[in-house]
C-alpha cells in the first residue's frame, strides 16, 4: 500500500496515510492526532494513552478471509459507552478498500460499508423498532447510544475530535446479521455498515501477541481482592469486566487492576451451585463463574430467582436460572430472529410464544465474575413469552435489548451435571414454561377413546342384528274356566337349553284387547334347581273419546334375566289376567344372549371417563400456570388459587 505523506505538524515527523480514505491519523512518533483537511494537516493534539483492554489484536496484523482480499489492521479506536470500553479495528484492504473489526469482550464483528437507506434521526430511533435496510433486509434496533471517543491509534477513516461523544444505532438482522447505523456527532445517519460475528480463525489473522503474554497481561491466575485480601480466580480473563468477591461481596473493576468499586464486608449467601462448579449440561461442559440473585416487586411483594454465569471459552456464556426449585438453561439469542406475531404472541423459529409476564428485573445480590458492567441495583424491564418447554424473554432499556431463550431443565438434571450433593429442593407450583403431564396426551387418549367407541358400536350392531340366538318358542294356552291367578293356572313349559353363559330373554305376545296378561314368572335349572324369577305384564286399552280415537299398552312384553348359566331349563308361568278376560293363549319365545342398548351406554360412558378426567387435569394445570402470569383470568383465576393448591401434586 502506498499513500499520501505529509509532516507531522507538531513534531515534523513523517506522516503516511496508507488508506485513500484516511482522515485521522495518530503520529507515532509525538501522539498528535493529525486531521486531513483537504490538502493540509490540522493537529488535535495529544491523544491519550490506550485503556488496557485484553485485546487480542495488534496494529499491522494481517489476514485474509475466504475469497476475501488480503486485510492489515492499520488502525484502532477506543470508545466508551458509559460502563465499559471496547476496540474497533480498521481493516485495510489495499486500494480504497476497508472495513471495521469490532472487539469487546472477546467476541468479533466484522462489520462492512453498505449503501445508506432513508434512515431516522438519532433522536428517532427506538431500541425494538424495525428498520428496512433495503438489501441486507429488515433489521431490529438493538441499541441506541452515544459512546465517548477515548483514544486511538494508527488510522481512522472519519475526522472527529478525541473526546467527542458519537451516536450509534446497533441493530439485528435475519440469519445473524447485524448492523450499525453511524450518526457520527450529529443527529443524520452518516453510514450504515452491515456484518456478523466472525472468529479469528475465520479471518485468518497472524502476526498476533503470543496468546499466554495476552492472558497473563490481562489478568493472570493469582490475584487477590483488594479490600479482604481473598483470592481471586478469574476465568474468562479476556472477556471479564466486573468480579464480586465472594468472601466480602465488594465489586472490582477487572479492567482497571481490580479497583474497587463497591466495598462490602458482608459475607454473601452462597449460591446452591458454589462457583467454580463443572457441569455437563445441554451439550457443553460449563464452568459456574457468576450469580446473581434478580426479583421484581409487584405490590409490595418481592418476587426473586437465582441466575448462574455459565462459561465455556467455545460457546462462550449460557445462564442456568432457579425460580422457585424450577431450572431453565438460557441461551442469548438474535434478536433480528425474533418476530411479534399478533396481540402479545412472539415467533422465534418455528414456534410462536404467548406473553406470560412482564416487570421490571432487579440486581439484588451479585457475585463472581460478568462479561459486563453489572452493579447492584441495575435495573431492566423484562418481558417473557412461552412455549413449554421453552421461553423467550426480552430484557432491556431505553438504551439496549437483549433476546435470550431459555429450556426448562428438570431440577434432577442440574443435580446430576454438576454433581452436587443431597437432592434439589421441590419445584414450588408451575413454572411458565414448564411442559405440562398432559401434554399431547389429551389429544392421544381422545382419539384412543374414539377408536375404541366406535370398535364397541360397530360390534353391538352386529351382535344386535344377529339379535340374540332363539333357544325356546312355545305357544301356551290359558286355561279355562280356573279363577285368575288360581294355583291350577300355573304350568311348566316344555324344556329348553341354555348353551352359552350370557343373558336370557323371556317375550310374550298375547291378544289382549281392552283387557291384561301378568305372568309370575321363574326360569328354573333342572340341572340344579336354581330359580330365577321374573315377572311380566301385557295390557292393551283403546276406545275414542272427544279428541279422537285412543289406545295404551301393547299387546307384547318382554323380561331380562340376566347371567344365566348353560343347562337345561324350563319356565314355570302363572297367569292372572282380567277377570272375564282371559285371552285363549299367548305366544312365548325365549331368546340367549341378547344385546341390550343400556350395555352399550355404560361402556361407552366407562370408556370415556379416563379422558374427561386427563382433559380436566390438563386444563387446571394450565390454570395453574396461568394463575401466576399477566393474563390471569379475571373470573375465578384469583379466588381460587387456594383450591387449586390442594391435592394438585397427584402426580
Ligand atoms: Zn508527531
Ligand atoms: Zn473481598
């Protein structure tokens, strides 16, 4: 690369601007800034030193990506947006060409020019709203700041002063892209710049500080609290930015040499997971390095949950979160991969997430170390949506939104990854996303029952078509001229056999007119004298009066006896009729094993009971869950948490 050389205006120095696009360049010899103003030099003076940040990169370092030319960092440049610094590095690649390189704790941006789309003004733009950023696509605001330009080094591309505040606009887009809208010191769009996170094997970076003088300048192993004298252990030391004792609880800077920013002598709480703990959980072996207790108040009541820093220098950090004995592993998300999806519903993926709550989340009680300024105090407000088992949850500020999701993890699991001693403690109520028992077995038991109704229909039609098997079939006379219900009436039928366990039916057809037919009725086995009795009753009456014609009864009746064992039978049959009125004879048959409807009803009534009771479990499960968010239903929700409390663990 060759460029543009001038004199250093404050020490005579030469000056080369590699990049054509250079406006600013730190001399390195004098550390004067050297602006471009058209054909000469303005000095703004000194820069100050570089904050010691455990960067990994280096001036004059090269790479190359992928079917990307070759790349040197020729510049970088130190912000602070308030609560932490980071680097942005210039990566020139050759000719007009460049890019920024944004590092903060240890995860890197590549990030490129785009062609500015119609954009807001800074005072306009809202963190959560959506911007269409033409080709790139529709991108979310994640973040809207002004951060301090602090100081540089080597070359940058723009002509600000050191020491100006520059507003920003970071924003998160489909597939993982992200963008930054540069407002530069004014209030009108100046860039857009479109990239993703890259890894420094993907860039193809040499010529780098040796990796264990990097990580033995930015923190090394053996440290000590300065204000109780404990031993510290850091664990991701490039990425660490706040450490909370947990011997006295006070909270050090860990970029500037642990000062001290909050001293404590309280001995804090000790986490149920001590830090430090290993555990193999949802496909990474995670170091415990942080916790934090959190509550939102509401009423007066304050409601708090336990959070756990996960590290893993390849994944980078998770959070295992315990709210009242139930477990969640929560992953930070995309934000530009989340979708509002009607009233209070989210899509993220495949799956849309109904609104359970929201609040304003607190830091009550800080301990170990974070990836960001944590204090105690710091307060966001959250909203979480569910999918069991899974939830989303937004936290942020005016300032800044973050998106992560969370999986519900059986306490037993977290118990078992991380070794830890004595049981969990009992899950208290339901937790939002907790999967229900009944889950899809509503569905499943529904349909079994189906199925099997419709197996016991189809069967008793055919059983009732084939209508029971004819066993007996007599014609019986009544005798004449004996009184009604005369002992001497009384006569046995000739025998019949039974052939099948099952049912017996016993009709009488007689021609009764204007008159009645009782029988007192006994099937008796004549192989073991057992006698059932029955009795049966035909009446028929008709006549017309002032309405018409009329008639009531039947001349037809018949009788049940019900489980009667194979054998041979006979009836015995006492007759009484209407006195003057005996009809000359009826006709009897008898039918085995007959299908009767009431049968039918009560097993189909059996067969559905098991799923009315799973379906009514399952929707005061649901309940349960609901009864503790913002849509409780205002109707009974409230008044009857108290019952739904007893006997609701029969699980
Ligand atoms: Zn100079
Ligand atoms: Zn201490």
């Amino acid at each position: 690369m060759s460029g543009y050389e001038a004199r250093c205006p404050s020490c005579g120095a030469a000056v080369v601007f590699t990049l054509g696009a250079t406006l600013l360049k730190v001399c390195e010899h004098c550390g004067v800034a050297v602006a471009r103003k058209g054909a000469n030099l303005a000095s703004y003076g000194r820069v100050a030193e570089l904050i010691p940040t455990p960067s990994v990169l280096a001036l004059g370092a090269h790479g190359g990506y992928e079917g990307a030319p070759a790349f040197t960092l020729v510049g970088r440049l130190q912000l602070d947006y308030g609560a932490g610094t980071w680097d942005e590095w210039l990566m020139a690649f050759g000719g007009d060409s460049w890019a920024w390189l944004s590092e903060a704790q240890g995860r890197f941006h590549y990030m490129g020019l785009a062609a500015l789309p119609p954009s807001p003004e800074f005072e306009d733009v809202r963190v959560g709203q959506t911007l269409d950023l033409g080709p790139p696509g529709t991108f979310v605001v994640t973040e809207v700041r002004e951060a301090r330009f602090m100081t540089a080094a080597g070359e940058l591309p723009f002509d600000v002063e050191p020491g100006s505040l520059l507003r920003y606009a970071d924003l998160s887009g489909p597939g993982g892209q992200l963008a930054t809208l540069d407002y530069g010191t004014g209030s009108t769009a100046e860039a857009l710049y479109v990239g993703r996170q890259v890894t420094l094997d993907e860039l193809g970076l040499s010529g780098l500080p040796d990796e264990e003088d990097r990580r033995k300048k930015a923190g090394g192993q053996n440290l000590s609290c300065p204000q109780c004298g404990g031993p510290l252990e850091i664990r991701a030391p490039d990425q660490t930015q706040r450490v909370a004792c947990p011997y006295c609880g006070s909270l050090l800077d860990a970029t500037k040499d642990l000062a001290v920013l909050e001293a404590l002598s309280r001995v804090p709480e000790k986490p149920r997971i001590p830090l430090g703990s290993k555990g193999r959980l949802h496909g990474g072996e995670w170091t415990v390095i942080g916790f934090l207790e959190r509550s939102v108040t509401f009423e007066g009541v304050r409601y708090p949950w336990q959070e756990y820093l996960l590290y893993e220098a390849r994944h980078g950090f998770r959070w295992l979160v315990e709210a009242k004995g139930h477990w969640s592993f929560v992953e930070p998300i995309s934000a530009g991969d989340v979708q509002r999806s009607g009233v209070d519903r989210m899509k993220h993926g495949d799956q849309i997430f109904r609104h359970f709550q929201g609040g304003a989340a607190k830091v009550d009680v800080v301990l170990g170390e974070f990836y960001w300024a944590v204090a105690r105090g710091d307060e966001v407000s959250s909203q979480d949506y569910v999918c069991p088992p899974l939830m989303l949850s937004s936290e942020g500020d005016e300032q800044e939104i973050n998106w992560s999701l969370g999986t519900y993890t059986p306490p037993a699991e977290v118990w078992k990854a991380f070794n830890l001693v004595g049981g969990p403690p009992s899950p208290e109520g339901v937790a939002p996303h907790q999967p229900s028992p009944y889950a899809g077995k509503v569905r499943q038991i529904w349909s079994l029952a189906a199925l099997a109704a419709a197996i016991l229909v189809f069967v008793y039609l055919g059983l009732a078509l084939s209508g029971g098997r004819v066993i007996h079939k007599q014609s019986v006379a009544v005798p004449a001229g004996v009184p009604p219900a005369a002992p001497e009436a009384a006569l046995f039928t000739d025998r019949f056999f039974v052939q099948e366990q099952g049912n017996v039916e016993v009709t009488i057809k007689a021609p009764v007119s204007n008159s009645w037919l009782y029988l007192d009725g006994a099937l008796i086995n004549e192989e073991t004298g057992a006698v059932d009795d029955f009795d049966l009753e035909v009446s028929y009456y008709f006549g017309s009066d002032s309405d018409g014609a009329w008639s009531e009864g039947a001349t037809e009746a018949r009788s049940y006896i019900a489980s009667v064992a194979p054998g041979r039978y006979v009836l015995r049959l006492g007759p009484q009729w209407e006195a003057g009125k005996p009809p000359p004879a009826y006709d009897l048959r008898v039918r085995s094993r007959v299908p009767r409807l009431y049968q039918l009803v009560l097993a189909l009534v059996g067969l559905f009971v098991w799923p009315v009771v799973v379906g009514w479990r399952s929707m005061r499960f649901e309940s349960r869950r609901w009864s503790e968010s913002d849509h409780a239903s205002s109707g009974s929700g409230g008044d009857d948490d108290d019952e739904d409390d007893d006997g609701g663990d029969d699980d």
